[in-house]
C-alpha cells in the first residue's frame, strides 16, 4: 500500500504559518482521520465544488475551510480560508446562494485557487 500524504501546496502552507501554534494544532489535528476517510468514501462529506472537470472538496475545522483535492499520493490543500473571510468574499460578489454553490460558480474563486497552484 501506498503512503498516504497531506500536500500543501506554497499558499496554503503560508496561511497555515500565519495562524496561531494552538490553532495550527487544531488544523492538523483534523486530519488524523482524513486519510482513512478520503481512501475509503466518495467524500460525501466534505462539501464539494466543481468547475471544468475539477473537484475541490471543502473541510471545515471550526472557523475556517479548507479546500482540497485528491491526488495520486493522498491530497493536495490548496486553502485555508477564515469563515469570516469567505462571507466577505461573497458578499463584495454579490451572491445570495449557499456557501459551495456560490463559490463553485464564482470565477474569482477559481482565481484564487489558481494563484496557490502557481506560486
């Protein structure tokens, strides 16, 4: 069997850096039992968001989301994104839909997401 690995991407490793140590610890102590669940379901879940072929899925620890994709070796986080920060985004866009609908039809959050992948 394959070793099963948690990637963060360059963003999503400096927002994590930028967090307070106790909640780091919070963060990455959520995904303990990630691997087994990623390996084993459909990701039902984790909310979901898809644009071109793309799945990203969406983790909640507390206040913040964290939106990951799988990956041949385990799985890739591309953010970690404050709640609070999210609702802004979404309300400076002017969207009244739920959380993973407004995002996943929103381009400027695939431009973000697109940034991590490029750094």
């Amino acid at each position: 069997m394959q070793p099963f690995q948690i990637i963060f991407n360059p963003t999503s490793a400096a927002e994590l850096a930028r967090m307070p140590k106790e909640l780091q610890l919070e963060i990455l102590g959520e995904f303990r039992g990630l691997p087994r669940q990623v390996q084993s379901t459909e990701l039902e879940r984790f909310g979901e968001l898809q644009r071109s072929g793309r799945t990203l899925h969406r983790f909640r620890v507390g206040d913040y989301r964290v939106y990951f994709e799988r990956h041949d070796l385990g799985l890739v986080i591309h953010r970690i994104l404050s709640r609070h920060t999210l609702k802004d985004f979404l309300f400076r866009s002017g969207l009244n839909a739920q959380e993973d609908e407004a995002l996943q039809e929103n381009p400027k959050f695939w431009d973000l997401i697109e940034a991590a992948r490029g750094k």
